[in-house]
C-alpha cells in the first residue's frame, strides 16, 4: 500500500505537501489516474486516485473514504525527554508502530533535557504512522512540569500509574493497576529516576506505583515495555 499523510483536504480533493508531493512524483515516478492512499492522522483513510501529478503541489480526488475509531487513545504514556535525543526520538517511532494515543514530554526534578523539539518530534511521529500503516498520529501534548501534571489530574478519573525504582515502595504489575473500563495515564522517570519526593507527591495525589521488573531499564526502554504492556490489557 501507498500510503500517504495529509490535512490539506477540502471537500473530495486533496492536495499532498511538497515533501509528499516530491517523494510521490519524483521518488516513485506516478502519475495522473494512478491510485494511492491518504491518512488524515484522525482515523481516515482515503483511497485516492492522481489528478495532478504536480511534483510540488500534487492534487487528489477521493474514490473512497473508511474511518477507523483509534484502538490506542486510552493510552496515554508521559515520559521525560532524555539526554540523547535520538533515544527520545527512538521511543516515539517505536509507540507510534506499536499503539499510543497520546505522549507527554515531563520535565522532572532528574531531567537533563528540558528543551523540547515539538516540529521534530511530530515528523517522527507522522513518519511512524505512515510506516507502520497506522491512522492515527498519536497526540503530542506540550511538555509540562512533573509537580504541575500530577496536580493537573490527580481528582481525574483515570488509572493513575507512575514507574520508579525505589525498592521500599511498595509497587505492583502493570496489569495489577489497571482497570480497562478507564483510560490509563503512566508515568516514566528520567535517567536516574524521579527524586523520592516526586514518586511520594505523586502517590499522595491518587497515583499508584508500578513495576516493570528487576533490570535496570534505560528511559525509552522502560517506556516501550510500558506501552507493550498497556496495549496487551487494552487489545
């Protein structure tokens, strides 16, 4: 399948941006009347056939149209952005292939990172979906402090999970915690871990504390077994 992303869409014609539009026509050489497929990133998916084969501003006219409810926007994984970028950016592309609805860059009291690339990590985020014939982008929020997330939902009604390392608080499974019927919100540390005082603020405000086993996990690891783990209990 040739699959495409674009929301430049206006009433049965859509038009590709220019990266899209080159990779179309220059790249794959296609031309007028040839079929292909278009992702909004919302859960559409459009089969489409070439009306202009411009290589800058290739236009579309929709055959046909299926709309998909997301399968993943109960999960929710917020994670604080680690030193090496391209670790941070490993981890976005691998959850947009597995099933996420929606990511959370923390900034944390550990954080090495603080500046957040949002244009960047929307095109991992866009190129994921296209890869893995996904059809949706998963939502990226704004990054956000720990202290100010925490407050911000601790009276919702949500499973409320946070990952840490500190051996003498008490913690459980993953699928131990969550109830299916709720959408679920899981927080993963920095490299070094949330400070004691994090994990503790977070309890006292409705969260509960998880495992995820034994190893010592680098940040982007631990995130994807999480979203592993979230995606089996809500399959």
């Amino acid at each position: 399948m040739l699959l495409f992303y674009a929301t430049n869409i206006a009433s049965e014609i859509i038009t590709l941006d220019e990266n899209d539009s080159k990779h179309a026509i220059k790249v794959l050489r296609l031309k007028i009347g040839d079929k292909i497929y278009v992702v909004n990133g919302s859960g559409n998916l459009f089969k489409c056939e070439i009306l202009d084969a411009h290589p800058k501003k290739c236009t579309l006219t929709i055959l046909n149209k299926e709309f998909q409810t997301n399968p993943f926007e109960q999960i929710s994984i917020a994670v604080a952005p680690t030193k090496n970028n391209n670790r941070y950016e490993w981890f976005l592309e691998k959850a947009t292939e597995i099933g996420i609805g929606s990511i959370i860059p923390i900034v944390t009291k550990n954080s090495e990172r603080k500046v957040i690339k949002e244009d960047r990590m929307e095109k991992v985020l866009v190129a994921a979906m296209k890869q893995s014939l996904k059809r949706y982008v998963p939502v990226l929020k704004s990054a956000i402090t720990f202290k100010s997330l925490v407050e911000q939902h601790s009276s919702s009604d949500l499973n409320l999970l946070i990952a840490h390392c500190y051996p003498d608080i008490p913690k459980e499974k993953i699928y131990k915690r969550v109830n299916s019927s709720k959408s679920t919100l899981l927080l993963i540390g920095p490299e070094g871990d949330f400070s004691k005082d994090e994990v503790e603020f977070a309890l006292q405000n409705g969260f509960q504390s998880v495992t995820l086993g034994d190893a010592r996990l680098r940040t982007e690891t631990a995130a994807i077994m999480a979203c592993v783990q979230l995606n089996m209990i809500y399959d």
